[in-house]
C-alpha cells in the first residue's frame, strides 16, 4: 500500500520531490517505494526525465482507476469523521433513561443545535471503544478500565406506592401504615435482594416464605415504578429518580426517613482518549450540572414531602 501510494503522488504531480512533500517522506523514500512497485509488476511505471518523471503507457492506466481508489478511502474516512463530529451516541439503562434522561436530554439538543443525540437503552456491557457509543450512563461500583468515569450519585431505594394502594391499605389497617405491615402486602418483585436489605436495615422479621411469595416480577426499576403507579404494589424505587411522579402524586414515599443505599453509583463513562473531544466535552459539563442542580433540589428537602396527601388518604 505504501508504494501504491507513493506511486499515485508521483504519477499525479509527474514529480518525486513534489511527492515526497506531500507525503512526508524523502524523494529517496519515494524512489524506492516506486522501484519495489515495478519489480513486483515486472515493468516500468515511469520515464525518468530531469525534473520531471513522465508515465509510461502501464503507468497511464494504472493512474486513474488508482487515484479513484484513493479518493473514496478518503471519502469514506471523512464521512466517518463528519459523523462522528454532529452525532452524539448515549448508552444507558431502562431505569435511568425512563425516569430522569429522556425528560432533560432535549435541553441538551437544544442547547447544541449542531448535535444530533441518539440515545440507546441496555443493561448490558457496551464497548465504547469499539464504537458501540460514545459516553455510557450506568450503574456499578466504577473502577472501569480505560475509562475516564464520574459519579453521578448513589443508588438509594424506599417503598412508594400510588397514593390510592397507600390509602385503601390504610382503610383497611384503620391506620398509618408502619414499616412491618409491608412483609404481607402486595409487594412487587418479592423476592428481590432489596426488599431483603431493606427488611434487615430496618429490623423488620421475615422469612423465607415471604420472600417467595407469589407477585409480579418485573425486569428493571422503571417497569417496577409504573406498575406501582397503576396500584399493582408496593416497590422499593430510587427517590432521585422519581421525584417527578412523587412531585405530580402520582407515588407517595411511605417513609421518606427510611431510605436504604444499595452501595454501588450511578456513572457517566467514556475512554480516557475521548475526554476532549467536542461532543464528549459538551455532554459531560452538562450532565455534571444537570445532576448537581438535581441532587442540590432533593437535598433540599422535598423529598419529606413524599407523604401520601392527608386529603387523599382521609
């Protein structure tokens, strides 16, 4: 490939010093580069003259198809580079996308009319740097390698209901729910690890057959709060995530006091070799402080408001 290419240059300039500065080689580079070329094809390519080296008839038919070749590899190659430059590829989870990117990530389009903002959803690992994104969004205890990673915050959970589970289960108990009432109630994914941290950090009893118990399974944290929305249970979700829903009624926290942290984050990642390109750049500051106004609204103290409404639940 290499004496194809010094070849082409030759050929097209009818000049070895001028080929040589075009690719960055010495004109003796280009010589030999050009001699090795015509032993393996068994003929000359060129008629030495002084200060110029004219083609010969192989030479002539050789050019143009060749100089074709050369200029869609670069067409192809700043194609892939013009992509790479305007379109912007996240890879995160059901969860995270659902409940709290998907609602800002237009924000974000907006501010950048020049990207384009592909979003995809997975739990599943992802190789950045094969080019299956370029920034991924997930949850783990972070120590990547090759990744450039920051915490977005800690994972957390609580029981929330829709303010309707909350209020009939109240009607029926003829009193304010307490946290050893939810071993028996309709909770769902039952037998999920967090209902058993959850249980154990709150000194609640159980026993296995509570964690068997028949309910409905779901696959992600953002099925699991739609479904306690649609007053199927009682879930154990992340209050950063659903503080929208929490905020509009539709979930109430039934202890917002109580709140167990799962030990693992959420993380934005990336190659360490990418952390300046543009796109990564623009991304990353604004997440960064999308997240930090976020944390700084819910620190606030909104989050003891989560209490199901005394006027719902009367």
């Amino acid at each position: 490939m290499a004496a194809i290419r010094a070849f082409e240059a030759a050929a097209r300039t009818e000049n070895f010093t001028a080929a040589a500065a075009e690719l960055g080689m010495t004109q003796a580079a280009v010589s030999y580069q050009v001699k090795s070329l015509e032993e393996r094809l068994g003929s000359p390519l060129f008629v030495r003259e002084k200060g110029r080296a004219r083609l010969t008839p192989l030479g002539q038919r050789l050019l143009p198809p060749l100089s074709a070749a050369f200029d869609g590899i670069e067409a192809a190659f700043a194609s892939h580079r013009e992509e790479d430059e305007t379109l912007l590829t996240i890879t995160t989870t059901h969860t995270f996308a659902n409940t709290w990117l998907a609602w800002r990530l237009g924000a974000f389009q907006m501010e950048h009319p020049d990207l384009a903002v592909r979003m995809t959803t997975s739990n599943e690992l992802c190789d950045l740097r094969g080019g299956d994104a370029d920034v991924a969004i997930r949850g783990g205890s972070g120590g990547w390698e090759g990744l450039e990673e920051y915490k977005l915050f800690e994972s957390s959970f609580t029981p929330m209901a829709s303010p309707e589970c909350i209020a009939a289960l109240e009607r029926k108990l003829g009193r304010t729910i307490e946290p050893h009432d939810l071993p028996d109630q309709n909770r769902i994914n039952p037998s999920d690890d967090w209902w058993q941290q959850w249980f154990a950090d709150n000194g609640i009893p159980y026993d296995e057959s509570i964690l068997r118990r028949a309910g409905i399974r779901l696959e992600n944290q953002a099925n699991e709060g739609h479904a306690a929305m649609a007053g199927q249970g009682f879930a154990l979700l992340t209050p950063l995530l659903w503080k929208g829903d929490v905020a509009a009624g539709r979930l109430c926290m039934l202890f917002p006091d109580r709140i167990s942290v799962r030990g693992w984050s959420y993380w934005l990642a990336y190659p360490r070799e990418r952390r300046m390109v543009p796109k990564v750049k623009r991304f990353r500051e604004w997440l960064l402080a999308e997240m930090r106004q976020a944390l700084e609204e819910f620190d606030g103290g909104w989050a003891v408001q989560g209490r199901i409404p005394a006027a719902v639940g009367s």
